[in-house]
C-alpha cells in the first residue's frame, strides 16, 4: 500500500481528533443533488465478518461509512461458523513456544490448494493474520487461552472463538455502531453506479426487500422493497460472501454440484457476484468447491457407505474432498437425490477419535441408534436382504485383509458391521464454501476483466473473492482471510484518498 504523508497523516488525525466524518469529495455532493438520495463516504455491501471488520475499522477512523445487508438479520455464514480463527506468530503461540513461519503456513495452504492458490493472496492471509485478531480482540471479541491442533496445519495455530460467529458478529456490531457507524437490513444492492470516467461512485438498492425463500431464484423474481440511490464518495466494498445457497448457478458452473447439500446462510446467493461481474468485474475458479461432511472423515473408515441400493461403491477412507466427489458421482450415475448411509456397528462407533462427538450427532438429531439391522434398513428404507449381503462380503473381506474396494482394513481396528447396537446417517456432502468468487488484488481492489486494471472505488473482500485458497480451503482459514481482506481494505481505502 502507499505511505501516507506526515503532514497529510496530521491533516487527518485532527479532523478524526475532533469528530467530524472524512469527506473527500464534498462539492461532488451538490453537483449529484438530483442523482443520490443519500451520500457516504464508504458503503460495505454484507454483514458479516469481512465486512464487519472493514467497516469498524473505517468507523473508528471517523470515515461516514454505510453497512447494508439484504436479509433480516446481521452476519451472514459468519453467524453460523465457530469461527475457528488460524493465525501465525499469536500471543497463544508465543505463550506455548510454538515454531511457526509463513514459510510452514504457506507450505500447509498450498498443500490443501492444491497449487490453485494465488501466493500473494495466501501471504496476505498469512502475514496480516495476528494484526487481523489483535484487531478483533480491540472491538471486544472474546477468543480461548488454547490453541487448537488441525488437520492439515502443521503446527497448532488455530485460535478458538468464544461463543462462536454469532457472538463475534454480535459484539463487533455492537463497536461499529458506538463508533458512529450506519447500518441499513433488508437492503439488496442491485447495482453498480460509475461516472462517465468509469469510476465507482455509489450503488442503486432496493430498502424493504424481502428475501423469499420459495421462490426458484429469488435474486432474479424477487421486486420487492423500494428503489434509491446511495453515493459513496470514497469507495463501494462488496463483503457479500459466497453462492452455495445458489443451486443455479452452481450447478452451471459445476454440474455435480447440483445434488450437494448445503448447510448455509439462505442468503448465499450468486447475485452480488453478477451485480460486481456486470459492472467488469472478472469471477475466477467459481466452479471450485470446498465441502464438510458432518462427521470428521478420518472416522469413516470404521464404518461402510451403502447407497440407495444398500451397496458399497467406494473406500470410505480419504478426505473430505475426495469422499464428497466420490458420493455425488455416484449419485449422478445413479441419477438420484438420495444420499448414502454411513453405517456403524459398536465396535466402529466407539473406535471413533472423539466418541464423546459421536454421541452428540445423536443428541442433535443427525446421526441415529438402532437395535438391530431390521430397525435400520426400516428407518432408511433399504432392502434388509441386499443389506446383509453387503455386510457379509464386508465381512469375508475384514477375515482375509482384502477389500473389493481396496479399503486399507488394517486401519479399521476390526471394526466390522456385526456388533449392535448400529448407528447410521446420511452420507451428505455439505457445500457450505466456495473457493471461487471475484478477482482481486492484494490491497482488494477490485480487478477488470477487460484489462486487469482496478476498477476505480470498487473493493471485494472474504469470500466474495476468488483465488485465495484454491482447489480446497484449509480448515481455519477462511476467518483469517476474511479479517485480513477487511482489515488491509479498510486501510488502502483511507490512505488512497490522503495521498
């Protein structure tokens, strides 16, 4: 980013000293009288932490800044994450002398990316992450005094949130609005305003939208609310999130994506991603996925997967990608919508790394216990008879160390399907991310799809964005590419109009 003048600093630090909101551009405020019906310096298109993040951070810099959100309520997917949060060179890693580096962070990012990752985007994420949490913890969010240890990192570096996403977005809110920031719910951008030079220079909403959960493609049927005009006098940021509420659009982009199951926001729609491509936006890897599964898929080897049929058709031991691609190709040959059962006798249920996390899928309704294998193959209504033939050539396998699917069993701790009581569930691949969304820079500037250059006063921050995690996003990694996105955007924004 460009340094900022001292004396220009100065200039800004007084008026921020005495109160008064930054306006760069206040003479363009008359001449677009008749154009706006409402004028700001910044307006942040979403609510969760991304934008939230950004906005505060504007907010407490005393820039007139404007939050929208299309839905009901505040904080998107981030609202329903635990927000576990990984962050290299944390005061927890200093605390427990643990070695880290952004060499070793890179190494496990591009591991799960699969080399898709755009490495500047990934050193944003990795160098920025503990100034992103030293900030979140100044608007008051609360994280655990112990780090925890995931798959896929090489060192315990994951912080924990407490009370999760709902209460971050609740608390950062909170310092948003104390520190005079605006926020307007139930308010859809629909478009993308420029000047005759091309620039950015506000967006037209619809106020009193009502997002309507029956309709087929709500971003494209949906005319409610009423129209107005908002001015931004610095720069429009898009903190939208991603589309994988979207089944349309996700399922032209990748056809198998048709027949996942998504656990998200309702509002993860493709419409902003459309409203920001319309305007020359240019959308990169959307035909990307990244799935979860329900239960930790290193446990699946316990147990088997039988589909509609009561059949095996796969090694159920691999990560959560190559599961899911696996079920929902089977799926699309099978041509149905039916999920496959995860079986378990219990043997299986109690090898499980965390049984006590097992248990609790039954508390909550996921998972189910049944007496024998008929109560099974009732609840899910699969033929007992092909069931029990399944089992048994499970079994013939377990006795010889061979399996048809070539399913390492000595990693199962002859866990077999012969021990009631059983447990089972649906096999459902869950798209709650997508990797994919709009190019940008490493300072969020939106980039043209005509000539790569950023769209003047136009940013995208979080999972709007595409490029950063690649093939899969590494488990923790989306908080620390959200706060980072939101905290360098608000700052390039700042120092762009001081310069």
């Amino acid at each position: 980013m460009k340094k900022i003048s001292r004396r220009k600093f100065i200039s800004f630090a007084a008026i921020s000293a005495l109160g008064f909101p930054l306006s760069i551009n206040a003479s363009q405020d008359k001449k677009n009288n008749e154009k706006f019906d409402e004028y700001y310096d910044v307006i942040v298109v979403g609510s969760g932490i991304s934008a939230h993040i950004c906005a505060t951070y504007l907010a407490k810099n005393k820039i007139n800044v404007l939050m929208i959100e299309k839905m009901d309520r505040i904080g998107g997917n981030s609202a329903l994450s635990q927000q576990d949060f990984a962050v290299m060179g944390s005061d927890l890693q200093k605390k427990e002398n643990i070695q880290d580096s952004v060499e070793l962070f890179l190494k496990d990012l591009n591991k799960a990316g699969e080399g898709y990752n755009h490495k500047e985007q990934s050193l944003r994420l990795i160098k920025y992450s503990n100034e992103a949490y030293e900030f979140a913890k100044s608007c008051g969010i609360k994280y655990s005094d112990k780090l925890k240890f995931l798959g896929g990192h090489s060192v315990p570096r994951t912080i924990q949130t407490i009370g999760g996403g709902g209460k971050a977005i609740q608390t950062i809110h909170n310092t948003f609005l104390k520190e005079g920031g605006k926020f307007k719910k139930e308010t859809k951008c629909d478009e993308i305003i420029k000047n005759d030079k091309g620039e950015v220079v506000g967006i037209e909403v619809r106020e009193n939208y009502r997002f309507d959960r029956n309709l087929k493609n709500d971003d494209r049927e949906n005319k409610t609310g009423i129209k107005k005009r908002y001015c931004a006098r610095m720069a429009v940021v898009f903190a939208t999130g991603g589309f994988s509420r979207d089944v349309e659009y996700r399922s032209i982009e990748n056809p198998r994506l048709k027949r996942a199951y998504t656990p998200s926001n309702l509002g993860q729609t493709a419409g902003a991603l459309k409203t920001m491509a319309k305007a020359g936006a240019n959308p990169v890897q959307v035909s990307l996925s990244r799935f979860s599964f329900g239960i930790p898929t290193e446990d699946l080897i316990y147990g088997i997967i039988v589909d509609k049929n009561a059949q095996r058709f796969m090694n159920e031991d691999g990560d959560r990608q190559v599961l899911s691609n696996k079920i929902l190709a089977h799926m699309d040959n099978l041509e149905t919508d039916i999920y496959p059962i995860v079986i378990f006798d219990s043997n299986g249920f109690s090898n499980s790394h965390d049984p006590r996390r097992m248990q609790s899928f039954i508390s909550s309704g996921k998972m189910f216990r049944f007496e024998n294998l008929e109560e099974l193959s009732n609840f899910f209504d699969l033929d007992l008879n092909e069931l029990k033939k399944t089992i048994n050539e499970y079994e013939q396998g377990l006795s010889n160390q061979k399996d048809k699917f070539e399913k390492d069993l000595s990693k199962s701790k002859n866990s077999g399907i012969n021990k009631a009581p059983f447990y089972a569930m649906k096999a459902m691949p869950s798209l709650s991310y997508t990797p994919g969304g709009i190019f940008i820079d490493t300072n969020m500037k939106v980039l043209s799809i005509e000539n790569n250059q950023p769209i003047k006063n136009l940013y995208a921050i979080g999972e709007a964005t595409g490029g950063v995690h690649g093939a899969s996003r590494l488990t923790s990694c989306s908080i620390p590419d959200c706060m980072t996105s939101g905290l360098l955007c608000a700052k390039n924004i700042i120092s762009e109009k001081l310069i």
